[in-house]
C-alpha cells in the first residue's frame, strides 16, 4: 500500500512572504528571493504542520529555485520545521508553478507515496491539486483586518 503524505507550499503558506511582494509585483525575483530569509513563520499554518508531521510525511512543493536550497533548509530548521522532503524549482525552469508543481505529484506518486492533501496559497495552485485528486485546503495570510471595515 502507498504510504499516504501531506503536501505543503512555502512561500505564504508557511511562511508569511508579505514585507517582500512588491519585488515580485515589479519582476525583481533576485532580490525577491534573497529576502526570502527574513520572512517570517505563518503561525497558525507552521502549528498545522508541526502537528501533523507526527503522523504523516509532509513534502513541502515549492516554485521557488534550487538556488534558494540551503536558505530553505537554514529557515526550516530555524523553526523546527522538518519535512521529509523538500521539492523545488529546477534550475532555469520557468515554466508556471502550476506546471512545476504538476510535476512534482507525479514525481511523489512515482516514489510509492500518495499525496491526499495539499496546503497552498495560490488559486491556480489549489485548482491543479483538486484536479489530481487532492483534497486541498487554501490559506490565506491573516493581515489583522482594516479597521473601518
Ligand atoms: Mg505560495
């Protein structure tokens, strides 16, 4: 029987990214993601993770490039995050991270796991998962509300 395993995003999933989204809503994804490293920790999701990683495997999928590896592993650790495995971004891959990720369920199944759900923040993300038979949950990063509202 396949060994059942959790999927996780990165970037806004675990982590809370937003002090650097403008860069990348100008096309500075160098300067992106060498900022990568101050990114704070998405609490209620790294719970999440914490808690289930008792009981399942979790692989964090993320579009971010292998360049950024050993960031990742550095902030993972710093936080006592540890996934079984980390998939990411080869290098001079741009395809969309939907495309990417695509990939990367196939590449979890081909290792006799069964992924059975999936955490991301991307819409285009989450869609790609349903339609490969994940049950997936969508996060959103909490910003405290607006007050007027
Ligand atoms: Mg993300």
């Amino acid at each position: 029987m396949k060994e059942k395993v959790i999927i996780f995003d990165l970037e806004d999933t675990l982590t809370n990214a937003t002090h650097r989204i403008n860069l990348a809503r100008k096309g500075q994804w160098d300067e992106f993601h060498e900022l990568f490293i101050l990114d704070k920790p998405n609490i209620p999701v790294a719970m999440v993770f914490a808690a289930l990683v008792r009981f399942f495997p979790i692989i964090i999928c993320t579009g971010k490039p292998e360049t950024g590896r050993e960031d990742v592993v550095e902030w993972l650790n710093g936080y006592h995050l540890r996934p079984h495995l980390l998939l990411m971004r080869l290098k001079e891959d741009d395809r969309p991270a939907i495309e990417v990720k695509a990939d990367m369920i196939r590449e979890v199944r081909s290792r006799d796991m069964d992924p059975f759900i999936a955490f991301d923040d991307d819409e285009l993300c989450c869609s790609m998962y349903r339609a490969n038979g994940l049950t997936t949950l969508q996060i959103g990063i909490e910003t405290g509300g607006n007050q007027n509202d």
